[in-house]
C-alpha cells in the first residue's frame, strides 16, 4: 500500500492550515475558549489500546473528565496502528482527523511536516518537564517546540523459554551465533525456535533486521538520511535472518504480521522471540501455564565481549491536532490521564509492557506492589535499561520523516520475500529495495 507521497502532503498541509484556524495561534495558551472559564465542547479521542485493559481504563479517565466538566463531550475512537496511520494520512487532506490522538514517533515527525499538530510545551510544564526523558521528549521536538509527549515507554527484548533451555543444557544466548545455535537446537517437537516473520503491511522484518544492524553499530539510515540496506552489515544481518528462517521458523511467517508472531510464543509453539514487555500478558492470557517458564535478555551480540545495547526503544507519544476546536480540553483532559491514582491504573492494565515515562510513579508503593511487576523484576530491568540505550528505528540520527517510512512502507518486508518466494539474489535484493525506499524519500523532501 503507498503511503504519502510529496503532493499529498502538500495538499494535506495546506488544508490543514486552512482547517486549522484554531490551531497553534487559538490553542497555543492552553486556555478556555469560554468566557467563564468552564471547558464546553466536543472533542473526538482517537488511540491504539485495543487491548480490553488499556481501553477500559482510558474509557474510566473521559467519563471521570466528562463527570467533571459536564459541558464536555469525549468521543473515543479505537484502531490498530496499521489502520490508524491510514486513517490519518488519508484523512487529514479532507480535515477527518481527531482532535487528540495517540500515536508512533515516526508518525509525530510526519504530522509536524504537514503542520498538522501543535505544540505542547504547555501540557509538558504543567505535568513537570523535568519528569520526563529529555530523550522522549526529543523525538516530537522541532525548532524548540515540542509537539508530543510520552505516554509510555517500553523497549525490544530477547524473550526466551526458560525450561526449553534448561532441557536442553543451554544457556541463555549471549551473542547472535549462540542464538542461532539454540533456535536451531530447540526446533523439534513442534516448537520452532525462532520465527522470522516478514509479512507486508507491517515492519516486523525491518525490526529484525535493525536488531542485527545496530548489534554491529550500523543503522538501516546513512547519516545524510538515505536508505542503507547494502552495507555489509545489512547484507550479512539479511543472510542470518534468512538462515533463521530456513532452518527455525514455521514457512508461513513470510506473511506473518506483529500479531501471527507474537501468537506463537504466546501459545508456547516458539523458544525465542523479540518483543517487549507486553509478552507476559500474552502469555498469561494465552499460556497461563508457561508464564512462569518465559523471561527476556538483553539482544544478542556479534561478540561476548561487545557492550549491551539497545535497538528500538518506543516511547509512545500523544498529539493535539490543529484542526481541533477545542485544545484546551485536550490539554486538560491528557494531564488527567498522568495523575497518580489513573497513570499507575493505566500501566497495571499491561504491568511491565508499559513503563512510566515520568518518574516519580515506578517507586510508589502502588506500582511496586503489582504482582507482575514484582514477578518479573528482573524483565522490567532488562527492557527499562534497553529503553535508555535506544530510540525509534531510525532515530539515532534524529527524529526524521526518513525514518518513520523506513517502519511503514513494507519495503524490506517484500525484500525478505522476495528472496523467500522468488530465489532473488541476497545483493541484488537489498539494492532494489535501497533504491526504492531512497525513490520515496526523495518524493517527500
């Protein structure tokens, strides 16, 4: 599916400069726009928590609100991230855009070209600027305004079945060889050791590959912002996952999508996996029984002896979009959502997956008395120190559309099967990839 193209986000930005006359001009203050000072007006909600939990709790915090302000109305709206990024970018030439939202780095940068968000510096200070990560707060930053801030933070991991390794006498891998040797070892008796998942319309395989990329210190970006996919770090991080593949993965995770791969080690059928915290509540709900057989380390290395390090950290932002008539109720409505009793609430829908982006919640006792987050300490170390190692895919050289069409366009996904499906060369593949994800770069600048 074609993402944006440079006339469409030409077209979307001036419509949203027109729709958008409440934008930073009318918003930027944060104040009411009654007279009396009550919030009044509707206002449409649209986030990614399609889990029961995280929905749930967010639906508590608008009714909490709307009980609150009686004269606000909150609309919530509910979609993958997939069918958001669609949603938005098809929407917002026509002005069919929420008033808040939540969203992807790589989409905040996006939405700041096309002028279609606002800042929130406001909402930052009011919240305590200082409690979060100068990092996160980075990542929707531009020309000193900052147009996001963090929900929550979490980062990639190496997941693993402890008692598949202890069956075997292995112990957990350390660096890529031994990964792959234990993969390998642990295939049998319908348990695969790793699937390689490259399906279209998501960036599974781009993750994977990064993970190898950047164990080696490279990056699937140049420094100037052009795809890097022929190096010879990127050659041979495409050969290991095709290895992977071949010889520990179910055939059917050419197409696999983030939820085809996660599903298997949620039902036990894989021994390793790459994901975060969110893991244990797929295990518990799917596998109960095995939850006490997973834990995760830190991602493999190219040597023992190379520093750990961290591969994709995601913080996951919300916006203000300017066409909203109402900013000041969003602002309002996101500094309920970091009060203590309802963010402490909203991490424990998803305890460990989802860690706080503000300090001042992991140490109180509420938080510290989860029953997951005390179970898996040593999970919520591994990933809270791969989230201060890390950015997005991409953003080691900095928050950039590149890199946030790197993750959405399914170039490298239909590379990986292009070379599964067809047999095409490992190097002639990564340079007919290279050039078309350089040819929709330069359709954007």
């Amino acid at each position: 599916m074609r993402k944006k193209t440079l006339s469409v986000l030409l077209t979307a930005l001036m419509v949203a400069s027109m729709a958008a006359g409440c934008g930073k001009d009318s918003g930027g203050a944060g104040g009411s726009s009654e007279n009396d000072g009550e919030l009044k007006g509707d206002i449409t909600f649209w986030h990614s928590f399609t889990q029961g939990g995280r929905m749930d709790v967010i639906q508590e915090a608008a009714e909490k609100f709307m009980d609150e302000n009686p004269d606000v109305n909150i609309t919530i709206e509910t979609f993958s991230w997939g069918d958001f990024y669609t949603k938005w970018t098809t929407g917002l030439a026509s002005g069919n855009v929420p008033d808040m939202s939540t969203a992807l780095p790589g989409h905040v940068v996006e939405m700041m070209d096309a002028e279609a968000v606002i800042p929130v510096d406001d909402v930052i200070d009011d919240i305590g600027r200082d409690r979060f990560a100068e990092a996160a707060l980075s990542e929707g930053e531009r020309d000193g305004e900052c147009y996001s801030l963090p929900l929550y933070s979490h980062a990639q991991v190496m997941w693993y079945r402890k008692d598949l390794l202890e069956e075997a006498n292995l112990e957990v891998p350390e660096t890529w060889e031994e990964f792959a040797e234990a993969a390998k070892t642990l295939t049998k008796d319908g348990v695969y050791g790793c699937s390689f998942p490259c399906g279209s319309g998501d960036l599974m395989a781009t993750r994977f590959l990064n993970f190898y990329v950047r164990s080696g210190g490279g990056s699937l970006l140049t420094d100037d912002l052009k795809a890097d996919l022929t190096s010879d770090i990127a050659i041979e991080g495409i050969n290991y996952w095709l290895d992977i593949y071949e010889n520990c993965s179910p055939k059917d995770s050419v197409n696999y999508a983030v939820l085809d791969q996660a599903n298997l080690y949620y039902q036990g059928k894989t021994a390793f996996d790459f994901n975060s915290g969110f893991h244990i509540s797929g295990v518990e709900t799917n596998s109960p029984d095995l939850v006490d057989s997973i834990d995760c380390a830190p991602l493999p290395r190219l040597k023992k002896d190379d520093p750990i390090y961290g591969a994709e950290t995601s913080n996951i932002p919300m916006v203000i979009w300017s066409k909203s008539e109402h900013p000041e109720i969003c602002k309002a409505f996101i500094e309920t959502l970091y009060e203590e009793e309802t963010y402490t609430d909203f991490l424990a829908a998803t305890p460990v997956g989802m860690l706080p982006s503000i300090t001042g919640i992991s140490d109180t006792e509420k938080y510290q008395s989860n029953e997951i987050v005390q179970k898996f300490s040593n999970a919520e170390q591994v990933i809270s120190e791969a989230v201060e190692l890390s950015a997005a895919i991409g953003f080691e050289h900095g928050p950039s559309v590149e890199a946030g069409l790197l993750t959405s366009q399914s170039i490298i996904e239909e590379m990986f099967q292009d070379i599964i499906t067809n047999g095409t060369d490992v190097e002639k593949a990564a340079k007919a990839a290279e050039e078309k994800m350089n040819e929709v770069f330069e359709s954007v600048q």
